[in-house]
C-alpha cells in the first residue's frame, strides 16, 4: 500500500504505462467519452470527487508537457481560467479548442478519468512529457 500520494490503482497504472505525448483526460460528470477509450470513473455524487481534487492528485503524479482546454472556458468558467493562467505561469504550453473540437480529440488518450464535478467545461487533456 502507498503511504501518500495517489491511492487509485487503475489511475497509477495508467500514468505509470503513459508514454511521451501520450494523453490522459480528466472530465466533468458529462463530458462523453469516446468508444474504446477506456473510462476511469470516480464519480459518486454531483460535485464529487472534485475536478480540483482530481487535477491536482494526477498532476502530482504525471510529468505534463502541455494542455488542452476548451475556448469556452473563458466565459464560462472562471475557475479553470484561473488554472489555466497559473499553468501557463508554470511554463506549461496551453491549447484551446472549441468544446467541439475538444471532445473529438478524446478519442486519442489512454483513458479518460471522470469526476463528479458538475460546473460547465471543467475538462482537460493532459499530454504527458519526459522526466529526463
């Protein structure tokens, strides 16, 4: 057993198996996951677990290269604005997208990860860089 850090087995197995560029999704309750993607979910009720809680557990663990959001974030969710602008302070390469266009590139991650949270467009697509 892990004495901290993320406990989900599934979630570490991905991570630990994810190859540069490869990508990983963490999605609100709605966001449509594609056929054949696998789907990690950990929604239990509306709200938990939070998109907050679960972005920064698996942020922790994978080495993130760049992001994607959707473009409408900006008039719809200040909270991932916020995230958006401290990743990019990070040094992190930011994508927008039309949410359109955002849901369509799911269908290339390893696996997306479904949270419980309920506010609108509160989804990511992490790609995976190097360590070295």
């Amino acid at each position: 057993m892990r004495r901290s850090g993320l406990l989900h087995a599934e979630l570490n197995r991905v991570i630990a198996a994810m190859g540069h560029t490869d990508t990983l999704v963490i999605g609100d309750v709605g966001l449509p996951v594609p056929p054949g993607v696998p789907c990690i979910d950990l929604a239990v009720l509306p709200g938990m677990p939070s998109f907050a809680a679960v972005f920064e557990a698996v942020y922790a663990e994978l080495a993130v290269e760049s992001l994607t959001l959707a473009s409408e974030i900006r008039t719809h969710n200040p909270a991932m604005v916020a995230l958006r602008n401290r990743l990019e302070g990070e040094g992190l390469r930011i994508a927008e997208v039309p949410h359109d266009d955002f849901k369509q590139l799911t269908s290339r991650a390893v696996a997306v990860v479904r949270t419980g949270e309920t506010a609108p467009y509160a989804n990511v697509i992490l790609h995976a860089g190097v360590t070295f």
